[in-house]
C-alpha cells in the first residue's frame, strides 16, 4: 500500500512473508534532484515486486536515489543495493556500518555463534538456524562500495523537507533516525515501534546494549514529536509509548534478576526457559528454535545490564557462563 503522509513524503508497506513483523514501512521522501528512501524490505521477491512497484507509480528517477538505512537488519536493507541508484549512497549508522561494509558480517555470525555457546545455546539448535534464520539470508549483497556513514547532526533538505540525523543506538550500535523538526515528526525506525516491542540483544560491539538502549530513549523523550513515522505498523501516542517501553524493560530486568536470585549458577538459555515470553508455546522446550535465539539474546542483553548495574555476577565454568547475584 502506498500513502502520502505530507507533500512529498510517501509510506510504501512492504510484506514481509510468513514474518511475525508482518509489513515493513519504507519511506520515500521524494524531491526534484534527488529522493530518499528509509528503509527497503528484504532481498525477497515479494518485497522486491512491493517496493519497485510503489517507485514506479511514484515515478522516482532511480538515478536521483539514495537510501537510508535506519539499521543494518536484513529487513531493512535488504534490498538496498538493488534499489539505490548507479553511483548513488547507501547511508548507515556508524555502529553498523562496520558490519555492513565489510567482511565482518561473516565475523559476526561466528561471534554471535560462539557467544550463544558460551551462554548455553544448543550446538544442534545453532547449526539448524544458520539455514532458517531470515536475517542471514535474505540480507544485502554486501560487496559494493557505496555505504556512507550517515551522523547524528548530519542533514538533509530534500522536497521541500529539512531532516536531521538523530543517533539512536541500542536494537542496533548504529540505529539512525531522521527528524523534521518544523512539522514534529520523527522517523522512529524500530527504536520506537508501537505494538511490537523492539528487540533489545547482544550485540559484538555494545558492551551494554539495553543499558544503551534506555538512554537513546530518555533522549527521545525530550523532542516535541507530533507524528511518528515508525519502521513497523501504525504509530501511536509517542512519548506514551516511550514511558510503556522504559517500564516494560525496567519489569524485564527485575524478573530477570528475581531469576537468577531465585537459583543462582543458571546459563542464559536456563534463564531465558524461565522469563515470560508473548509467545504460543507450551514451554520453553516447543519454543521454535529461532524464538529461542531471540529471547536467549534478549535475556542476555538484560543479564549485561545487570552485572554493569552490579546486582549480577558472570562466572565461567567448563565453558559455560554461568551468574549469581553479586554479593
Ligand atoms: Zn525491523
């Protein structure tokens, strides 16, 4: 579906197949020289077909095209480089541009592998996912050159619109919105998303993603956002949704905590089978097995918060990290 949101500003929703996301939002901001799109879908026929055929009846001049990418998920970029005009920018949020500009997304796989060993992930589980996770398989063909790091402060005036680059680390090292401070609208991305709550995980170059992640949302808090513009499905009341997401993860780290108290010397894939998970599963043995890579992720993001709170300890044990509560 295509919508114009204001003058030149344009909502294209990309399905995302047999994906509990369901759609994907890409924007188009669409100016005389030059357009931008936030934003792609996978490197899927279905979000390819969605994609390109919105552009068409927008009739965008793909040599005018630059995309931003709001964060290197697959969902996001996928198609990035298929879309983005010859000689044209890709731009990233410096954290994450690391990863997308270079063999080290080969190197994050590895990293995140042996981290989710270490936290007690099955091996079996692990190898069955580097098939099925859609994240490693429908990302961007990532050997071209034209990624671009896109700052906080850095700015854009495109169709009449004057956009600026706001840092929002913490789903990802690098997540960049873009905000329009003369009609108050913020592109939220997935750093604010409505009814879905962002997955917050470990990541190789975040020490402390939650912890991380909470700040970005005490600074998004300050801006007087009028409409939001998330990555997801439909907006809702912005700075409302910003305290119901500071509570929900304030609830998460107390239970998470409440867990590791309760019996101390658990890895994270035991703490994780014993969190609550919005999930239709009977227990923690029939979670599909990708579920259980993001909630093991997710608690460990919690588990990396608490031990830098210092109300956690990590040990290592045969291999295995094990936490107590400090003492
Ligand atoms: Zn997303």
């Amino acid at each position: 579906m295509l919508e114009e949101l204001l003058p030149n500003i344009y909502r294209i929703q990309v399905p995302l197949p047999n994906n509990p996301l369901r759609m994907l939002n890409s924007y188009l901001i669409r100016g005389k020289d030059r357009s931008l799109l936030v934003d792609t879908g996978f490197r899927q026929p279905e979000c390819r077909e969605a994609l390109f055929g919105a552009l068409s009846k927008l009739q965008v001049n793909r040599d005018t095209l630059d995309v931003f990418g709001t964060h290197i998920h697959s969902d996001h970029i996928g198609l990035a480089p298929e879309v983005v005009g010859h000689g044209r920018k890709i731009y990233l949020g410096a954290g994450d541009f690391h990863w997308a500009a270079s063999d080290e997304s080969n190197l994050y796989w590895n990293i995140m592998d042996e981290r989710f060993l270490l936290e007690g992930f099955p091996q079996e589980d692990l190898a069955y996912l580097v098939h099925t996770n859609p994240a490693r398989n429908y990302g961007p063909e990532l050997d071209l050159p034209n990624y671009t790091i896109a700052r906080g402060g850095d700015c854009f005036d495109i169709g009449g619109h004057h956009l600026e680059v706001v840092d929002a680390p913490g789903h990802t090292p690098g997540m960049v919105c873009l905000w329009m401070e003369e009609d108050g609208v913020m592109f939220t991305a997935d750093h604010i998303l409505y009814d879905i709550t962002p997955n917050i995980t470990m990541w190789p170059n975040m020490q402390n993603s939650l912890g991380t992640y909470l700040e970005s949302l005490q600074r998004f808090r300050t801006y007087p956002v009028k409409q939001s513009l998330p990555g997801h499905r439909e907006e809702g009341n912005y700075v409302g949704r910003i305290d119901e997401l500071l509570s929900h993860h304030e609830h998460r780290v107390s239970e998470t905590e409440s867990i590791v108290t309760a019996r101390p010397g658990m890895t994270t894939y035991e703490i994780a089978g014993k969190m609550t998970w919005a999930i239709k599963a009977k227990n923690w043995a029939e979670f599909p097995v990708i579920q259980k890579w993001f909630a093991v992720g997710e608690a460990l993001a919690h588990l990396d918060y608490l031990c830098e709170q210092r109300r956690v300890v990590r040990i290592e044990d045969r291999g295995v990290h094990r936490y107590l509560p400090f003492s």
